[in-house]
C-alpha cells in the first residue's frame, strides 16, 4: 500500500534568525556596517522568520567546496574610539531550518509519515582591532566547522564613556558547491588513512550511488512524489543541502533528523564522515570468519541500506567490482579497520553582547539618534556663538551642563542665551538620562572642535597643554579598562582633571609616556582584603598591607569583633579634592579608603552643633582626644582617647533618640553648665518651657535664676535648651543617613562617629596600621576616612 501523510504541519518552520537591535549612535561613538546591503530579504520574510524566497539581497555568499566557510569582508564606518584598543566583537550565526517527513508508526507495507521540522544552527565569534577586517580569510586556517542558509553578521562594541552596546547587522545568505567524483573519491582515503583498499572501493560504490554527488541541489525544492503520494515541505532555496522527502541529507543520505547537525548538512566532507560511520559500524556487525572480502561487503551494504537488492546492485557496479573476492585475513583487525571517524562538534558560546542586553528596537534606537544628532549641533552652534575661547569653553561648560541636564520646561529653569529651550525639552523627554548625558558629551567635543587647526602660540608648553577634542578623546581610549572606568564621571571628568592626572605622573607634555605610567600604575592597584579577605575595593599594595596590620593588632588585643563590624569599604575614585580641586583627591591613588560612610560622615566644622554636643555629653570633639589621635601613638594609648569620642556620640543619639532621652539630657546640661541638680518638677517644667512652640526661653532663664543661676549662665543655658528642642523635632522627621555635608538633625539621628573605637585604634595606632583618620582632623571631620600620611605614600612611576 502506498504511504499516508498522518501531519503536513510543519510547526516551527518560520521561527528563524531573532534579530538584533541597531544601536548605530551613541553621544560621539558611532559604528556602521559599510560596505555590506544592509536591506531586508524581500517579502514574504519577517523579522524573526525563515527567508525562503529564490530571491535575496545582495549579500550571498557560497561555502567553498576546497574546506572551511566562505571569505567576507566587513568595511565598519566608526567614530569616537579606536578599535586598536576598543576591539569591535563581530558574530555571525547561521540557521537552516528544514522541514521534511519522518516515518513514525504503521507498517512495513503501510508506512505512516509524520511532518517534521528539525533547526540547523551554528555559529562563528571573533574581534577586530581594525576597522576594515575579514571574516575566514583566504590565508588563514579554514573555520573547524561549516554552516549555512540564512545567516546573520552583527558587529558591536562598547567604548568607553558610551551608554551602552553600540550595534549592527546585516543579512547574508550562504549556499553550496558540490565536490566532484574526484574530490569524492580522495576525501574517503583522506579520511581512512592505512585502511585496505578493499573498504576504500565498498565506499566508493555507496558514494557514487546515494546522492550522484551532490551534497547541494541546485535548484529550490518544496515538494517529490514517492510511490503514487505527493510529499510538500516548505521550500529550500536553491544550492541548499540535498534532501529527501524522508530526511535523506546530503552526499551520504543521511537519514537521521535527530542526529542531523548544521554540519552534517552544510559540510559535505562532515556528512560523508556521518554516512561512513555508519556503514563502519554495519560492516563491523557483519564480519565472519573466513569470509570473502567482496561478501562481507555485501553483507555490510545488506545491513547499510535494509536491501539485499541494494546490496546486489553496489556489487555489480564499476566501484563493488573492484572489492576483492579473496578471503579476508585471518589476522585482520576489524575493530581498527572499522574504527568510528570524529564528527565536528560547533563550541558553545556565551550570551552576546558579553555584558549586556539591548532593549528596544532599531526604530527606537535611530530616533533617539535623530534626536541626539539634531541637539548636539544645535547646542554647539549655540555655545560657540557666544564663546570664541576654548579655555573659556572648558571653564564654563560644567555650569552649561548642569543648566542642560536640570532644565525643565515647565518651570522654564534658566538657559546660557542661546541655547534652544524647545530642543533641550525635546532631548529630555527623548533621551534617558545616560543618552543624554552622552549627547552632552558630544555636544562639548563638537564644540571644542571649533577650536581645532592650526594653533597660533609659539610657546610648546601651551600647544602641548591644549589638546583638540579628537586627541583628548584618542588620550582616553588609551587608558586601561580599569582607569576609564573609575574616573569620576567618565571621559567629561577626565577633561576636567587631565592636567592634574598627566601632571602627576610626569607627563603633561608628553601624553603617551604619562597614559603609560597611568595604566602601569593602576595594574597594581589590588583588593584590600579587608576586613575580609575576600574584599576587593582597590587600593594601593601599600595601603593594603598596613589594613592587614590593623587586622593583626586588633585580633591580638582581642578586637577582632571591631573589624568584624565593618560594613562597607571602598573609595577609590580617580577625582578631584573635594576640598581642593587643583588637587586629585588619596582616593585618586588608592592610598585611601572610606568605612561605612553612610553613619560616619564626612562634615565640615560649622555643621557640626558643637556646643549641644559638649553640653548633653561633656565632650569637646576637638578637644584633647581628637588631638591625641591625629598622630599615630600606640594602640592602648590611643584606644581610651577613641572610646570617649565614641561614647559621646552614642550619648548623643540617645539625646535625640526620644522624649525621655532629651528631658535626661536637659538635666545633665543643666548640671554641667550651671552646676545644680534639677528637681523632677523643675526638669518637667524647663522642658516644657524648651519645647514650647515657640520655646519660652524667659520662663527657663528665670526658673534657672530663681535657683541661684547667675544672669548670664541662665541666659546661655536657657537658649541651648530652646536650641536642643528644635534640633529634636527636627531629627525626628531625618529618615536616611547623609555621607557628605549632613545637617545637625541628620547628625542628632544616625550620630557622626559609629565605628568601634577598637577599630580606630587598630587602623590609627603606630602599632598598627599607622593610618591618619580625618575624623580627629582640626578643620572638616571626615569619620569614615583613613589615609597613608604623606611620608609614607608611594611613588606613582
């Protein structure tokens, strides 16, 4: 009976290539695919489907029958980097999705076929350091594995200071050569080296007869008939791999979907490995002793095929006649003659990009490019009309960014004159906030292009130290990974900070030598493995080893527990001094680092409310403890003086904590400044005096005065009370902990200085890791930094 079809719906035949997205722009980077068609396969492809159309784009490329994958040339149109130090990452990936019938269920004589759709994918990654490259190049090694059908080229790259992956693509389509007889016939001695001639002739005859040939049909193939029945599949186009209706594929006619790979059916040297093997494994199975060779051969095809016919027939070609008919050895090695050949196997590669996702879609990506473009030149025009200086541009351009990235139009916040309210609106509402920040960026080296040709000045000093926007941006790609990504704010940040950086390591007229020193210097920069070992903020060997002897002190005087409480440490930031800005900042060098930053703030002296804090605990933070600790004492020397700042602040916060804190402070203040001893209805009433709204400063000043107070010191201790009470309702409305300038409510909340004074001692003492700590400093109180002191610093080259 002839075959039935039980399912022609060949489910999954359209699911092909996912697209990538487009990010061709991004601030003053760019990257293009040039020289490639960059269009659509014509309809009825869609994005995500299988293009199965006899026509395609320009880019059709054909594997070559001598090995490998074909040449393709890639021409990039880039801007903003420098792929000598940025590398361009290209990927290429291929699917042929094909779809055919496989047997499953019935007879024998009443076979039922099954609709089935089986994925042919590969893929190839690679780098360009380049522009201009060549993906398989004709003198190179060919790739170690071969693909084809619809395949996708996508280049990207992320310099450094863009806001993302830049990104493009274009379609290709890769078809077939056949090999000839010839090419054949050598590839199975090629492949069987030291075999008998004898399994040499029973492959020929297999070859010569399976497909004529052909790994590749040369025309495009949708559909056969095959005893009386019209099979239909969706359609290949020509020079795809030769199949069957029944998933016969290639040279061999391999007929196993679920092994089948992209190899196999792309490959034709791959393919005959495929159809080698198995007849290798049906020859192994039929061996007798004492056999002829020429029936041990049939016997192999008998098995290879299912057909005694089949094998009647190989037997009776020109190749079956040339098979012996001498008995076969009685020593022969049929596991070594019959040994399996290796199969290619394509790597498994990562997630593409490496880093990142791209969300959104081409469509989104070119408007916000548009948008991007049109403002950037906009904003240029703009500035330059109104600035012919470019020393003048670099000064006024922070001020200019900032009135850009905090322009609203609603509240029409102020512009420089000029600039485009409408356009600056437009980017905002357009760009996320890091593609503006991009644009900004842009927007500055356009600008700053304004300035560049010919440079007028003699002096060498100053045509050195005034670089044009494309050699500053050329300085930056130059710098490692690690510099570029720990320079505060970026590549605008490293224009604000070029001179001191160059300058500081020798090389302000000669860039190259300093970057050198730069980059050398910061490979050292390691983890501080403190408090645990496993902590990586970097920082410079030095200081690394002198946290280790802070650790080592504080384990021996059985303060282990003080450097276990350590939540946070970081810090390194190549920056300005906060303090001093023609200054890089310890942080920049790794000589310093900062704990827990959040609760031991960095404060300057008129924030702190110093009289409150003497008054409720009798602490003077300037005092003597603060001055013991500035220079490095030994540990238990140091640690009592580190204990009273400690208890102050937690005496502090206990002040302000609740109600009942602040009427127990109230009494102390009141004891220690006007030396008596509040009664508990005397408290109760100057408390409420104090926390009246508004506060009753008279009634505290004549109540303290009844008791004896003289005039003055009642007044004094009658306006801090009053003083302490609004610093109370002001610290109950604090919810979060300020690291830098916080204010005398944030600081009555969190406190100022909540390290362990064991740790202080340990990182501070001259027994220990001999650390300057900013929080005994006579000027801005800086708790959560510890410092190498200027003796000690290294030198950066």
């Amino acid at each position: 009976m002839p075959p039935v079809i039980k399912d022609n719906d060949f489910e999954g035949a359209d699911h092909g290539l996912v697209l990538p997205v487009r990010r061709l722009v991004d601030g003053p980077f760019e990257l293009r695919i040039d020289n490639l068609d960059r269009v659509d396969p014509p309809s009825p492809y869609r994005p995500g489907g299988v293009p199965r159309a006899s026509t395609f784009t320009k880019n059709v490329l054909t594997l070559p029958v001598e090995d490998g994958m074909p040449e393709l040339k890639v021409a990039l149109k880039i801007a903003g980097f420098d792929p000598a130090t940025t590398p361009v990452i290209w990927r290429l990936q291929s699917l042929h999705v094909l779809g055919r019938f496989h047997r499953k269920g019935g007879t024998k004589t009443d076979p039922q076929y099954w609709a089935k759709v089986v994925p042919l994918g590969d893929e190839w990654r690679g780098e360009s350091r380049t522009a201009d490259f060549t993906l398989f190049a004709k003198d190179t090694p060919p790739a170690d594995h071969v693909g084809g059908g619809h395949a996708i080229v996508t280049v990207a790259v992320k310099p450094p200071g863009a806001t993302g992956w830049l990104q493009d693509f274009v379609h290709l389509r890769i078809i077939g050569a056949n090999p000839d007889s010839k090419s054949v016939r050598k590839q199975i001695r090629a492949a069987l080296p030291g075999r008998d001639p004898n399994l040499w002739s029973m492959l020929d005859a297999i070859f010569a007869w399976e497909a004529g040939y052909k790994q590749f049909r040369p025309k495009s193939y949708s559909g056969d008939t095959y005893m009386g029945v019209s099979f239909k599949w969706p359609s290949d186009p020509a020079w795809f791999p030769v199949s069957s209706f029944d998933f016969g594929v290639g040279l061999s006619q391999f007929t196993h979907p679920d092994q089948l790979t992209a190899s196999i059916a792309w490959d034709w040297r791959d393919n005959m490995s495929s159809g080698i093997n198995i007849f290798l494994d049906a020859l192994r199975g039929s061996y007798k002793k004492d056999i002829t060779w020429i029936d041990w051969a049939k016997a192999g095809w008998q098995r290879y095929n299912g057909s005694a016919d089949y094998a009647k027939k190989r037997a009776e070609s020109d190749d079956g006649k040339l098979v012996s008919t001498a008995l076969t050895p009685g020593d022969l090695a049929v596991k070594a003659l019959t040994k399996m050949l290796a199969l290619v196997k394509a790597p498994t590669w990562p997630a593409w990009p490496p880093e990142a996702e791209l969300v959104g879609t081409s469509e989104d990506f070119e408007r916000v490019a548009t948008v991007s473009r049109s403002g950037v030149n906009t904003i240029a025009e703009a500035v330059t009309a109104k600035v012919t200086d470019r020393a003048a541009l670099l000064w006024m351009w922070p001020q200019l960014e900032s009135q850009m990235l905090d322009f609203d139009d609603h509240l029409a916040t102020p512009l420089f004159p000029g600039l485009n309210a409408e356009q600056i609106s437009a980017m905002h509402a357009e760009l996320s906030s890091d593609e503006l920040q991009a644009a900004l960026d842009h927007a500055l080296l356009v600008a700053l292009r304004r300035f560049d040709g010919p440079v007028l000045e003699t002096n060498a000093a100053v045509m050195e130290t005034t670089p044009s926007s494309a050699s500053t941006l050329a300085e930056w790609n130059k710098l490692s990974t690690f510099v570029r990504n720990n320079i505060n704010g970026g590549f605008a940040g490293y224009q604000q900070l070029r001179t001191n950086l160059l300058g500081q390591f020798g090389g302000l007229n000669d860039p190259d030598k300093a970057i050198k020193r730069i980059n050398a210097y910061y490979g050292q920069l390691t983890g501080a493995a403190f408090p645990k070992s496993a902590s990586a903020a970097p920082v410079h060997p030095e200081l690394k080893a002198r946290l280790a002897k802070g650790k080592a002190i504080a384990n021996a005087k059985g303060a282990a527990a003080a450097v276990a409480s350590i939540g946070k440490i970081g810090g390194f930031n190549i920056r300005p001094n906060a303090n001093n800005p023609n200054k890089l900042s310890l942080h920049s060098f790794g000589w310093a680092v900062d704990i827990d930053w959040d609760i031991n703030p960095n404060v300057k002296k008129t924030a702190l409310p110093l009289a409150i804090i003497k008054a409720v605990t009798g602490v003077d933070l300037y005092g003597a403890e603060s001055i013991l600790l500035r220079v490095p004492a030994p540990y238990d020397t140091m640690l009592p003086a580190a204990s009273v700042l400690s208890k102050a602040n937690a005496d502090f916060k206990v002040a302000f904590a609740t109600q009942a804190g602040l009427k127990s402070a109230m009494k102390e203040t009141v004891k220690r400044l006007c030396a008596i001893t509040l009664s508990a209805a005397d408290l109760t009433a100057a408390e409420g005096f104090a926390t009246a709204q508004p506060a009753k400063l008279d009634r505290i000043r004549d109540l303290l005065a009844g008791l004896g107070v003289a005039a003055a010191t009642a007044k004094a201790t009658a306006k801090l009370l009053g003083e302490a009470a609004d610093l109370f309702r002001r610290a109950a409305k604090v919810t979060k902990p300020v690291a830098n300038g916080p204010s005398d409510a944030t600081l009555a909340h969190f406190g100022f200085f909540n390290h362990a004074p064991e740790l202080v001692a340990a990182l501070a003492s001259s027994d220990g890791a001999g650390l300057r700590w900013l929080g005994a400093a006579n000027g801005t109180k800086d708790y959560m930094h510890f410092e190498l002191f200027p003796a000690d610093t290294p030198d950066l080259f």
